[in-house]
C-alpha cells in the first residue's frame, strides 16, 4: 500500500464515530506507513484466519451463545497463545517492529498494546464487548458479558485474568511502588486513544535514541486519527524545533494554536512561534 494512500485512509478514520473505527485496519494502516511496499492482503487475512478459529473455539467450547468474560478469555487465549503462539516479547522489549502490527503478525510477538489490538480485534469479532483500559504502562483489556459481568486479561501475560491482587501487583511494576489503584485505571479508553497509545511507544523509543525526526513523525501519525488534539501539535512543535526543524516547528505550534483554549500556554506558544521566525529571517 503507497503511503499517500494509507494516509488518506487514516484521515477519513478520524472523520468517523470512534466506536466504529475498525482498530485493527488502522494498525495495519499506521504500519503501512514504514512499510509502503508491503501488501496488506497477507495480514488482513490473517485477521480473517484469527477471527474465524476464535469462533470455532467458541462452538467448540459450548460458550458462543452468552459466555461470561472468563469464557471468554479462556477462548482467546487458546486461540491466540495456544493455538497462534503471540506472546509478549521480554526479550527484546524496546524493538519498534513490537509497535508495528505487520510485524507482530509476523513474529508473533509485541507490546501489550499491539497484542491488545489483536484481542480487541478477535473479540470484538465474535461481538463480545471489549475495550481498552486506561491502565498506566501497560495495556489491559476489560471483557464484559451480556449480564453486565466484566474481566479483565493481560494480552502481554498469554491473556491471563487479573483480579485487583494481581493489578495491585503489575501496577506497582510499572507505575511504581507508592502507587494504588483507583478507579481511573478501569476507565475505558477510545478506540483513538488505543492507537495513539500504540504510536506513542514509537515515539519514546525514537526520542530516547535521539532520533527526533522519527519521533515527531510518529506524532504527526497521531494528529492523523486526531487532528484536533492541540496537545499533539504542541508536541511535534516542540519536537520540531528540538530537530532544528524550525518552519515545521512553527506550522505545528500554529496548528497547536488553532485547537488551544485561551491560556497561559496559548500565549506562550504565539511568543515562541514570533521567536522561531526571527530566527528564519
């Protein structure tokens, strides 16, 4: 897929209603974009291929009708780690081919987020209700049953239910230890949300290794899905001007401008954007 044209499908995502962006196309789509000669048919098939052997299982199992949330689990699970082999990849945790779906599809292994997106995919196939959490740091998935009973399961860990011991326990992993759960880390997040969590992976990765043009172009992905986020043009300004990107710099701070609320920070940004064009004149 020609990146121009992966980039106007990412566009007309953002014109939709979140609940019926399809994640997995738009993984795929964001994907693309590093690989623009690669053909989409092989992984969109694959997706076919998951969704099918998770219904089958479903049958299988006498649990395609009402299951509850740990049935439901327990099916993915068998299809995506038993019978599929994704798993989370420890060993090599920083490699950006964990953030990129083609890639994981690939080697059957990712990020929690990436993993994530299978699962919400696979589920949501079947017409479980699924969605992401805003947990810190790592990416969970809440299952929920037609009578309003929820799960939820790590992607990362082979799809394992957490009950609040064991997120108590990965919370202080990966948030710290004076941290305690609240009731913010079970909000659902949007669909959006889930796959700008998925690029933003990308960009810390590239600004940890200084490769700033990578980062910010990882942030321009994101304003694709979210193009009114003032926060994101912020941030590719910010990561622009580090660059020494400076026109770029200033096209983002005034996209940043133009979605901002009235503020402090508003006014800051509309100095630096007079700051960035004397130093271009």
């Amino acid at each position: 897929m020609q990146t121009t044209e992966a980039r106007e499908s990412l566009k007309r995502l953002a014109g939709q209603a979140d609940e019926t962006v399809d994640i997995a196309e738009a993984a795929l789509l964001l994907a693309a974009l590093d690989h623009p000669t690669t053909d989409l048919a092989l992984y969109r098939e694959h997706l076919r291929e998951v969704a099918d052997a998770v219904h089958q299982h479903a049958n299988t199992a006498g649990c395609d009708g009402a299951p509850s949330p740990e049935d439901m689990a327990k099916v993915l699970a068998a299809v995506l780690v038993d019978h599929f082999r994704y798993v989370g990849d420890d060993e090599t945790y920083e490699d950006l081919d964990n953030a990129n779906l083609m890639r994981v599809i690939e080697r059957r292994r990712g990020l929690p987020v990436a993993l994530g997106i299978l699962y919400l995919f696979a589920a949501r196939a079947q017409g479980w209700a699924a969605v992401g959490l805003n947990f810190p740091n790592h990416f969970l998935i809440r299952l929920e049953s037609i009578d309003g009973r929820r799960a939820i399961i790590d992607p990362f860990h082979k799809g394992r239910v957490m009950g609040a011991p064991e997120l108590r326990e990965l919370l202080k992993v990966v948030a710290g230890p004076g941290v305690e759960l609240e009731a913010g880390h079970y909000r659902p997040v949007a669909n959006r949300d889930v796959l700008i969590r998925l690029q933003n992976n990308i960009k810390a990765r590239n600004l940890d290794r200084g490769q700033l043009p990578q980062a910010a172009e990882a942030v321009e992905r994101m304003l694709l899905l979210d193009p009114a986020n003032a926060s994101l043009w912020r941030e590719a300004g910010v990561i622009y001007m580090r660059a020494g990107q400076l026109k770029r710099s200033i096209a983002a701070f005034e996209g940043f401008i133009a979605h901002a609320e009235a503020g402090p920070d508003k006014d800051k940004i509309v100095r630096v954007i007079g700051e960035l064009r004397d130093r271009i004149n």
